[in-house]
C-alpha cells in the first residue's frame, strides 16, 4: 500500500511517499539564500521548526521572497 502525500508548493501540486519536513523540501529545491520566509498552511512558519514540521497530505507550502529595490 502506497503512503502518497500530496501536498501544494507555490501553487504546484507534489506527491511524496516518504516523511519530509519543510526544511528537506527546501533543500530539495535548493533555496538558499535567507532573504525568503516560508508560509505553512496559511500562518508564517519560524525558521527554526523548519526542521521540525513533517509534511502532510494537503499541506500548502508558499516560499516568499524578499526583493529590495531603490
């Protein structure tokens, strides 16, 4: 029996058969730099439960990047 998960990031649905956390999907698509924020089913996650929050179905996952500009 599959354990598919599928979970929506920056409006792209994803399926996974493994536990992920927020921070290995970030790894995975190789955001590295700082200047971003990670929204979590609707509420802005803390940098430091990335690590810590496992992905589930239907999750929603939105990357935001900060632009400066003059």
């Amino acid at each position: 029996m599959e354990n598919n998960k599928k979970y929506i990031l920056n409006g792209y649905n994803f399926c996974i058969n493994n536990d992920l956390t927020i921070y290995e999907i970030l790894q995975y698509f190789n955001y590295q730099n700082d200047l971003f924020i990670v929204e979590y089913n609707d509420l802005i996650s803390n940098r430091n439960d990335w690590s810590k929050i496992k992905i589930t179905s239907n999750d929603k996952i939105e990357i935001i990047t900060i632009v400066g500009g003059g």
